[in-house]
C-alpha cells in the first residue's frame, strides 16, 4: 500500500480562495479515485494535511494524472508552500504518526 502525507500552508486571502477552489474538486476526486483505500484531511499548525493510503503508487499517480490535481498543482504556487511525503507500508498511519513522518521528512515545495 502506498501512502501519502501532504501540507500546504496557504499563503494569504487570495491563496485560501485559489486553495477552496482548487482543492475541494481535487480532494473529492481522490475519494473516489481509482485504487484509494483511505482518504482524509486535517489542519495542524498552519498546515492543512491530507493523508491518503492508495492500492499501490501506480495507482496514486494516475490521480495524480488526472484533471482535478493537475490544476491544483499548476496553481500550487499561487496558493502556498508545502511538502508531501510518501511511502510504502502495510498499515495506515494515525494522524499522529502522520504527521510525524511528514515533519521528518519535510522538504518545502
């Protein structure tokens, strides 16, 4: 199974109005993306996370191919900075254990 964490610390008004645009239609689709088997969001100090847990990485990067997080990512810069961090495992993480490993391996995008 593949897991992925990300963060997003959006950056002022007009980066939260582009960050509801964008990723509300990207958060849905991956809900009912091909391959998700979890998929949940949640903010923590400034960031808001998404924690999704996938068939297989395959899998994750068709969505991440598709039309809903390709706009949200060609707008990413507009809406803030971030990281995402992703791993093989066979168990998905608590939110606490979550964002743990993303701190630990946070690299800003």
């Amino acid at each position: 199974m593949y897991i992925s964490i990300t963060g997003i610390k959006v950056r002022g008004f007009f980066g939260m109005l582009k960050f509801l645009r964008y990723t509300i239609p990207s958060f849905s689709a991956a809900r009912k993306a091909n391959g998700n088997l979890f998929c949940d969001s949640k903010k923590v100090n400034k960031y808001h996370h998404t924690l999704t847990a996938w068939e297989n990485k395959s899998k994750m990067i068709d969505y991440l191919r598709g039309k809903h997080h390709a706009l949200a990512m060609k707008n990413f810069r507009f809406i803030g900075t971030g990281s995402v961090h992703g791993y093989e495992d066979n168990v998905i993480p608590s939110w606490e254990e979550a964002i743990k490993k993303w701190k630990e391996n946070f690299k800003e995008i």
